[in-house]
C-alpha cells in the first residue's frame, strides 16, 4: 500500500466515511468484535462521529447507567466490523490499481 503512495490513515478515514454513510446507530448493545485489533500506530485515527442521542441514551441506560465507560466502547460493536470491512475493500480496491495491465490472449 505504501508503495503505491497511499498512507494507511488516509484508508483508514476513507474507510470510517464509508462505513458510516447511511448507517445509523441502534439502541441495542452489540459486543465489539474478538478479532485482535491492529497495534500500528499509522493504522489509527482519531474522528468524531455523530449519532442518534436516542440510540446512544437507550445504551447509555441499558449498558453502562454509571456513565463509566467511554461512549466509543458503546457504539464500537456496531461500528467497527463495518469499517474493517470497507478496508478490505478499499486494499482490494488499491492492489487492483496497482496491479500491471494484463494483455489480452490473442490466438
């Protein structure tokens, strides 16, 4: 990816754009995902993202009534598969432009 000049932030927030368009947040609290999160300081960014305050006080009551826990960990489950998944595409997306034209077989 970064041979092809393309920083692993910017897939990141092209990720997150996409990921998040047309999505809204449900009142229901899903776990985030077991998968092991990426350690790579370049694969991060930090965003702002708004949600329903309906959404997030139904949560906010059923999952963490303390207000203890950040709001990220509450909306992560729904959030962060979505986004995982618009990276994949955008890496296919990327090594496919990458990739050397092939030439047509001629017989």
């Amino acid at each position: 990816m970064q041979a092809c000049g393309v920083e692993p932030a910017h897939v990141v927030r092209a990720a997150l754009r996409r990921a998040v368009k047309g999505w809204h947040l449900l009142p229901i609290f899903a776990p985030p995902p077991k998968e092991q999160r990426t350690r790579y300081t370049q694969w991060q960014a930090r965003t702002s993202l708004a949600v329903d305050a309906t959404s997030l006080a139904v949560l906010l009551r059923d999952h963490d009534p303390l207000d203890v826990l950040s709001k990220w960990a509450l909306i992560r489950g729904q959030v962060e598969p979505r986004i995982w998944a618009e990276i994949d595409i955008l890496l296919d997306e990327i090594a496919d432009r990458a990739a050397p034209p092939q030439e047509p077989n001629v017989s």
